[in-house]
C-alpha cells in the first residue's frame, strides 16, 4: 500500500458516512412506526448512537486504527442489543396480533 495512513483516515471516513447516513433513517422509521409500535425508542436510540458514533469518527480520524476498532466493536455491540430487544417486542406484538 501507498500511503497506507491515508487509506485508514479513508476508511474511517467512509465507516463515518455510512454510520450517519444510513442510520438517520432509523430515527426517521422510529417517528413513523411510533403508532404502531411502543418500542420506537429503541429503534431511534440506537440510531442516534449511531449518528454520534460517526461524528465521533468524523471529529478524530486519525485516533489510531486500534481505537477505531474498538469504537466499531463496542458500537456494534450496543446497537445489536437494542435491535435485538426491538425484534422480541415486535415478536410479541405478532403473537398478539395472531391471537386476536
């Protein structure tokens, strides 16, 4: 690799941009199912911690490829706890639903 310090700061860019874009519509899908299902919180919390994440990233790319690797793990971590708990709810509201 050429400049392989440029290649890491890219990478965390693009990490960054993909945590932020992709992730403000999981705010946006928490406000439009918020009447159809009481555990929207978690779908926006976890995309607010994602935004934040990616701000994170977008502040100190140069923090070290080891430190960027932990933030991903810890961040990843995180968030599939709060869509896992997303899934049981919406899990149980099928059930709810099927029983009806």
């Amino acid at each position: 690799m050429l400049w392989p310090k440029v290649a890491v700061v890219m990478l965390v860019y693009y990490i960054a941009g993909w945590a932020m874009l992709a992730h403000l519509f999981k705010i946006i899908t928490a406000f439009r199912i918020r009447n159809e299902l009481k555990g929207e919180r978690m779908l926006g919390l976890s995309g607010l911690i994602s935004i934040l994440v990616g701000l994170m990233l977008i502040l100190r790319p140069g923090a070290g490829g080891l430190a960027v690797a932990w933030l991903i793990d810890l961040y990843a971590i995180f968030v599939g706890i709060l869509l896992f708990l997303l899934g049981l709810k919406i899990q149980k509201i099928a059930r709810v639903s099927k029983s009806v």
